[in-house]
C-alpha cells in the first residue's frame, strides 16, 4: 500500500483498525499504481449512481507473466478496467501488461486478453469481489454490469485522474484530505 498521508508516499503495508493487513489468499497478479493519478473523493460518478473516488491513485493489475519486484517501476499498457465500488467508493482497477512482457505485442484491449489470457479478467474481478468476506465483510460490487471496459476507456479514466491529480498538486484543488504532495 502506498501511505499517500505520509511524506514521500513510502510503501507500506496497508494497516486497518490498528493491526497489520493480510489478504486471505494470494493475489495472483502483480498489483500497484499509476503514478500521479488520484480518485477524487469529490468528484462524483454520474454513470455510476454518484459514487466518489477512493483518495488514492489507481490500482493496476499486471497480468504478464513475470513477477515484478515490489516498487520497482515498470511501463505497462493498459487493456481494461474495472470500476470496483469498494465501501461506497470508486476503486478502478486498470488491468495492464508490462510491455516488456513476451504477450505484450499480442494484447492491445479487453478481447485481446480474452484470447491470450482465458478467464482471466473474470478471475481478476472475483478475486476483488470476494477478498473482504473472510473478514466477514460483504462482497465487493462492480459498476457497469461487471464489464471489464475497454482500451479507449481506460484511457479516459487514466486522464480524468491524472487531470484530478494535477489540480491537486497545483493548488487548484484544495487538499483537504491532507495528502502528501512531496
């Protein structure tokens, strides 16, 4: 998790109600962020019920087939994204491949993924769907049906949050949830 309270945003492992979080089972994808993007907690989704941002920057999902060394900083293509509504909040995960990954040229969008990597973005969505319930937490939901949306809309989440992202850092916006901007 990235403490984006803290100076410098260090990566940390993510704390909950005072203790130490643990996943119930693997993830089996690599698992970070677009640098510089934030889900605006102000900015309401009207095609998703109004719905406001999660006040981190975007999740990623790599579904290459390397693991990738924790921090390390990689070029991915983004393929998809799903709209995860996690505790009344917008949580998008962008589904990507590093581009150094030997199926990177084969996969371009959502139905690329589908005939290279078969189930998987399914996989990627129950994984997310169901990863709180061991906790006793409700199942997470998903906007848009469950749809993984395509190339061209990703794209256009990656530059709302990075357009919110820029405000925020340039004053524009005020940071009232007081996040770390060095």
């Amino acid at each position: 998790e990235v403490a984006t309270d803290e100076v410098g945003t260090p990566i940390k492992q993510d704390i909950k109600k005072g203790k130490l979080r643990f996943y119930p089972y693997n993830i089996n994808w690599n698992y970070g962020l677009l640098p510089q993007t934030w889900e605006d907690p102000a900015h309401k989704n009207a095609e998703l019920d109004g719905v406001a941002g999660d006040n981190d920057p975007v999740d990623v999902v790599e579904i290459g087939s390397a693991t990738l060394s924790m921090g390390g900083v990689y070029k991915v293509k983004p393929l998809g994204v799903l709209a995860m509504i996690d505790d009344g909040e917008l949580d998008w995960k962008v589904i990507a491949i590093n581009m150094d990954d030997p199926k990177a040229k084969l996969v371009n969008d959502v139905a690329d993924v589908e005939k290279e990597f078969p189930g998987e973005i399914q996989k990627i969505l129950e994984w997310f769907r169901d990863y709180k319930i061991p906790d006793g937490k409700p199942a997470n939901k998903f906007g848009y049906d469950n749809e993984c949306k395509n190339h061209a809309f990703t794209m256009h989440v990656v530059k709302e949050t990075h357009e919110a992202y820029v405000s925020l850092k340039s004053g524009l916006r005020a940071n009232d949830e007081e996040l770390s901007l060095i």
